[in-house]
C-alpha cells in the first residue's frame, strides 16, 4: 500500500509539472496511465527501449505533450508511465507511428504485465519555465 501510494504521489506531482498552461477545461486531452511489470532480466534493455521511444515521441510528436515513466524504488520491474496527448487523433497517430511500433514489437517478450487506465483530466499545471528550473 505504501508503495502504490508513493507511485501514486510521484504521479500527481509529474501531473502539476506536466502542461505549459493549466488545462482544467479542455476535455480533448487523452490522458492515459500505464503500468507495467517488465522481467527483471530484462530490464536494462527495457528501459533503453523505452527511452528511446520516449524521447522520440516527443522530440517529433507535436501531439504528444507528455510522457514520463517512473519505477519504483523498491521494485524497479514496476514501472508506471504517464501520457498526455492533445487530442484523440493525437493518440491515435501515436499509436500507429513507427517508433512506438518498434518499442512495442521490441519489448512484447519483456512485459510481464500490462495495466492501462484511461482518465479524466481534473487539472493539469506547470509552473513557467519549469525545465530551467529543473537544471
């Protein structure tokens, strides 16, 4: 409980440093919450993969607005990622674009478990220039 807490928590918080404006009212976000439970031998190479797509989600994707993907401390095979997409149809090109394909097709053999929780978004906020901050 302790544990599903703290994740819980980590997600709120990645949820107030997300959006440059605040998005209390706009009900075209889709955001979504995975969770995930990766074999631990491949872990090194899972985290790789998804870094990868990851960062070329959003280097390339003016759809995606964000996507942070946390592991537990305690268990690092426990992996929670947080998405934000601008609309539907941003989800959608996301899903059939060709690195998420890769990164799907690359660790299909290393995901345990997959838990996908689709929401509504109460508020999304981020102070300005937050990414200075950050460095």
């Amino acid at each position: 409980m302790k544990t599903l807490f703290n994740v819980s928590s980590l997600v709120l918080v990645l949820v107030t440093l997300t959006v440059s404006h605040v998005y209390a009212q706009d009900k075209n976000l889709v955001v979504r919450v995975a969770k995930l439970k990766i074999d631990s031998l491949k872990l090194q190479e899972y985290n790789a993969a998804l870094k990868e797509e990851i960062e070329t989600s959003v280097r390339i994707e003016p759809g995606v607005l964000t996507l942070y993907a946390v592991a537990e401390k305690d268990n690092p095979t426990s992996i929670t990622i947080f998405e934000i997409y601008i609309n539907a149809d941003a989800f959608k090109s996301h899903l059939e674009s060709t690195h998420f394909k890769k990164y799907k097709s690359t660790t299909q053999q290393m995901v345990l478990t997959l838990e996908l929780i689709e929401t509504e978004p109460i508020i999304l906020a981020i102070k300005p220039n937050v990414k200075k901050k950050l460095k």
